[in-house]
C-alpha cells in the first residue's frame, strides 16, 4: 500500500511539473528559518483542485479526513500544492516547507508510513508530525523577524 501511494505521488510530482515554483522565491522571508539549500530544492504548485490519491486506497487507510474541503494544502514529498486563496499566505508557506524537512529526515516510505499512523491514531490536528509543523508556522508568526533555522533533523 505504502508503495501505491509513493508510486501515485511521484506520478503526481511529474505530471506538475511544468506548473512547479521553486520555494527559492520564498527566500526574502524565509532567510535564517529554511536553508538555501532547501528553498532552492523545495517546490510549489498552485491547483484549484489538491491532489488527491485514488479514493479506494483513501478509504481502505481510513484517512478521509485528510480530504476535507477546507484543505489549502498537501505535501507530496518535496513538491506542495496550494489552492490559490493559499498561495499568498506565508504561514502556509512555513507549514509546508517544516513537512518538507520532515520528507527529507524520514525519507518516502517511513514518512508516508508514520504521518498515515499517526492521522489514524489521533486524529489530523494532534498527529505528531502536523503538531510539530504547526508549533513551527505559530513561532514564525509569533515574530517573523527573529529566525531560527530549522534543519531536517529538527523535525524528527
């Protein structure tokens, strides 16, 4: 199943490709929290629709809650989607890019495996991985003039 879905997400990386925005643009903002390296690697693109994975593999995970309309966002490894009300939202931005790092320090398959885990045990808002990604975004919030640079090993 893991493999489905990693399959179905680099399909997806591919098919937008053209339509992909390197984060580097992002690099005024984000200085000191994210770095170089990762803005110019890092990727997004704009949708009117977010990706979504066949719904029958949805269904059978149990993760249904994870397509809520009210969705502006979903990380598909180092590629996010944003529906345009998103996309001049720089916390939403911050947000992505923490599940980004998160990607790259458990790699495709173990963070697939945990994130799906850990939506089932408890729930999207208090699943580890998003309360760590949120507490991220709400610090940059807090003062988006005082950065602290967060590295892939942060976020495991």
């Amino acid at each position: 199943m893991i493999f489905d879905i990693h399959s179905w997400i680099t399909a997806s990386n591919l098919a937008h490709q053209h339509s992909r925005h390197s984060c580097s643009q992002l690099g005024t903002h984000f200085t000191g929290f994210f770095s170089a390296e990762l803005l110019n690697s890092a990727g997004f693109v704009i949708v009117d629709e977010l990706p979504s994975p066949p719904m029958d593999v949805v269904m059978q995970l149990g993760l249904g809650q994870l397509l809520s309309p009210n969705a502006v966002g979903i990380n598909l490894d180092d590629t996010y989607y944003l529906k345009p009300k998103a996309v001049g939202q720089l916390r939403v931005h911050f947000h992505k890019l923490v599940h980004v790092l998160q990607w790259q320090a458990l790699g495709p398959g173990p963070f697939i495996k945990r994130y799906i885990s850990e939506v089932i045990k408890y729930g999207y808002r208090q699943a580890p991985l998003e309360e760590q990604a949120y507490g991220f975004e709400e610090r940059f919030v807090a003062d988006p003039r005082d950065p602290f640079l967060i590295l892939a090993k942060d976020t495991i």
